[in-house]
C-alpha cells in the first residue's frame, strides 16, 4: 500500500491530521491535471472544492475506493468535473485547451516527497531577502490562507504595497533558486 | 506603476490561498482575477504552482497554504 493510500484509510477513519497530510501529498497533482483550465477558471477554488470533497466522502462512505493510489485518482477525476462545470457555468469553456489533455488523465503523476536539500536552499534565499519584500514574501508563504488585508496589517503596510513588495520578492527568490540550481527541481515542473 | 508591473500585482493578488465563499458555500476567485487576460490566468496558474512547492517545503508537515485554508474550514 503506498503512502497516499495509508493516509486516506487514516483519513476515512477520522483522522483529520492525516487528511491534512494526504491533501499535501495529492495537492501537486491535482492542480497539474487542472492546468489545461488554467485560462478559464480560478483552479484555486476548485483544488480547495476537491479536497474539501474527498474529506466528506471519506467520512460518508469510508475507504471504498479500491486500487494503487485510487483516492488520487478519484480526487483527479472529481476536480476536472467540477472544473468543467465552473467552465460552462462561466461560459468560458471555449478557453480550456484540450491539447493539453493527458493521454490518460486516470493516472496522474504522483508527488514527490519533500527534498530536505531544496528545503534548507529556499529557507536560505528567503533569509537573504531585503527588508520589506522578505516580511511580505514569508507572510504570505507561511499564512497565504488568510486574507491579504490581514496579512498586510501585520507587516504594516497597504495591501497595494503588500502584494508589490511579495512581487518583488519573488523576483528575488527565483533568481537565488536558479544560482543555487534548485529552480529546475520536480516540484516546480 | 508599469502595465507589466500592474499586471504582476494583479497576478499576485489571485495567487494567495484566501477565497471568499458564494452562497452555496463554493470558492469564488479575488475580484482581481476578472481582470486578467487568459494569458495573464495562464501565468497566474504557474506561479501558484511555484508557490504551493515552496509553501510544502516550508511547511512542518508539507502542507501548502491551499490545504491549510480547507483545514481551516473544515476546523480540522
């Protein structure tokens, strides 16, 4: 049984920790298959919807799904759905781009597992960070799920200057990423 | 403030993990995201999925800022 799998029979247990553990593992994979919506929708809200979806089937119906990696894929199959209602419902399906369809979109890419090495590379180009585009950078990192007017009083800034300076350190970022050779690692592909 | 500059903050502002809910209790994207070419959501996308790989890596148990805003409402 591999990781994923453990997790998710946790989960469907009740285990709230290990759901949270089991969206890490699944997220990445989740929003590539979403990438041919990329122009259409807001795949955001639709990587949230999923998860938030399998968490209530997991305590509804319990470990039904059977197979290698099977919560994944159901998880992959329910996000593209809800993708392509969100399309319709915007009328903006003439935007998605079936070229990008994958051959088999039931077998996604599974993720990596975290890579201690690149870890200890971000940390340290985000240490090197100047003054106000490092606390806008790691605010939004560390807390991004709260909202940025939120986020931005806490550093004491407008929320316009906020998203700036996170634009300016990001610029920063990735040019220490690529000094450092981590820019073409897996997770960013 | 630069087109390219504005358009970047544009960007920035629809690649937090923070969505208001509609009535349904559905995700609706930031204000900010109507003003984007496709283009532009196109970008939009690959830097989120930057992120989300940084935000894993900085995260104690790897979670990105996305599954820690459906913990938060799931109160998990």
């Amino acid at each position: 049984m591999s990781d994923i799998d453990k997790l998710w029979t946790l989960a469907c247990s009740g285990d709230g920790q290990a759901f949270g553990d089991w969206a890490g593992r699944v997220e990445r994979p989740v929003l590539l298959s979403l990438r041919i919506f990329a122009r259409a929708i807001d795949t955001e809200g639709i990587v949230q919807e999923t998860l938030l979806r399998m968490w209530q089937r997991s305590q509804a119906d319990g470990p039904t799904i059977e197979g290698e990696h099977a919560s994944l894929r159901f998880a992959v199959v329910m996000a593209r759905n809800l993708a392509l209602n969100m399309a319709r419902k915007l009328r903006r399906e003439h935007l998605v781009q079936p070229e990008h369809i994958p051959v088999d979109p039931q077998a996604p890419r599974t993720d990596p597992a975290s890579d201690p090495l690149l870890r200890r590379i971000i940390e340290k180009c985000i240490e090197a960070l100047s003054g106000a585009a490092k606390k806008a950078l790691e605010a939004r990192l560390l807390r991004g799920h709260v909202p940025d007017a939120v986020l931005a009083n806490s550093v004491d800034m407008t929320r316009n200057t906020f998203l700036q300076n996170i634009t300016r350190g990001r610029r920063q970022l990735a040019d220490c990423l690529r000094q450092n050779g981590a820019h073409e690692h897996e997770a960013f592909r | 403030m630069s087109p390219d500059d504005r358009q970047e903050v544009l960007i920035e502002a629809t690649i937090g993990a923070h969505r208001v809910l509609d009535a349904d209790g559905l995700p609706i994207p930031p204000p900010e995201w109507w003003d984007l070419s496709p283009e532009a959501c196109q970008m939009a996308f690959e830097s989120r999925m930057r992120s989300r790989a940084i935000e894993r890596e900085l995260h104690p148990r790897g979670w990105s800022t996305s599954v820690q805003a459906v913990m938060e409402r799931l109160h998990l």
